[in-house]
C-alpha cells in the first residue's frame, strides 16, 4: 500500500458520518471508546525505557579491528525482546491514557464484572484485580480488542489527538532507543 492510499484510509477511519473527525473508536466487539489526547513527552518517554540493545562486537581478522555484529542469533532475540516490550508498553499507555469507554454492548461484560476475569486467571495469566487502570488496559486488550484493526483504530486516534505522527505511535521502531531510529 502506497502513503497515498494509506492516508485516505487513515481519514476515513476516523471521519464520522457528517464529516468531522471524530474522537469516537468503535471496536470490532461493538465496545465504542472515546479518545483523547495522552500526554506526548508520556509516550515518548515509555518507548525510551526501553532502549536498543548494544550491537556486540568480533575481531575482524581480515579488518584488522572491531566490528559490529548485527546478525548475532543473541542479539536479534535481545531486539525482538526490546521491541516487544517497547510495542506492549506503548500500547498500555496509549489505552490507559488516551482512551475512556463510552458504550459496551449489552450482555458483554464491563472491565469492573467479574466473569471477563474469571476467564483471565484461568488461562493461567496475573491479575491485579483491585487496581482499575490494570482492570481497564486489561479489560480493552483481552475482551474489547478483537483484531488488529481494533489496534490500529486506537492508535490512529490517540495518537492524531496527542499530536504524535501515527507512524510513530503504530510502530515502536520509530521512538528513539528503538533498533530503526539509530540506523
């Protein structure tokens, strides 16, 4: 997909049905959220806890020096353990800060129902049951999320209201600290 075609599709993501943009993010399970700005230097400043790792270094015999070593099996896991963790991150803080629920469909639970919960710890994951905001990223990420596209609505959003360019919030590569930014 071209940045052209890309564009219009971002647009009319968020375009409403009378032509103004619109705050609203309606999720694939029918759980509509509002979004709202989140604080930029915020979001910057959780990709920056996790900065790249450092290339590890071989003597090149033929170089007669040190030299990076960017195909190293180690170091590739160490990247894609940061980029996870970055990505993860960055998710839970455009959720918790740029988001607020607005409606849930009837019958499906609400981040403060017990059920959605119960399912949770029996698939054997942590819960920090009496913290709201771990019950709302939660909630959002493991009931109201359905698809990728659900993901990419979030950021979209959140990031167009927070002023953060929706390149740089869909991808954690784009932070600083991330493997592509210092390349």
């Amino acid at each position: 997909m071209d940045k052209k075609q890309e564009t219009v599709e971002i647009v009319a993501d968020v375009i409403d049905g009378n032509g103004h943009v619109s705050d609203l993010i309606t999720l694939s399970s029918g759980v509509v959220l509002r979004g709202k700005s989140a604080p930029p230097l915020t979001l910057i400043k959780v990709m920056a806890r996790f900065p790249r790792p450092p290339v590890p270094m071989y003597f090149n015999k033929t170089m007669g020096r040190e030299v990076e070593n960017p195909d190293d099996p180690d170091y590739v896991a160490r990247v894609q353990d940061q980029q996870t963790q970055s990505s993860n991150a960055m998710l839970n803080a455009l959720i918790l800060l740029g988001t607020e629920l607005v409606e849930v469909p009837k019958k499906f639970p609400k981040p403060e129902d017990n059920s959605w919960l119960e399912e949770w710890s029996e698939i054997g994951m942590d819960a920090k049951p009496d913290s709201p905001s771990w019950r709302y990223i939660t909630w959002v990420t493991f009931k109201a999320v359905l698809s990728k596209e659900d993901l990419d609505l979030i950021q979209k959003v959140v990031g167009r209201l927070s002023g953060v360019p929706d390149s740089a919030v869909r991808s954690a590569e784009e932070f600083p600290g991330s493997d592509k930014a210092d390349r």
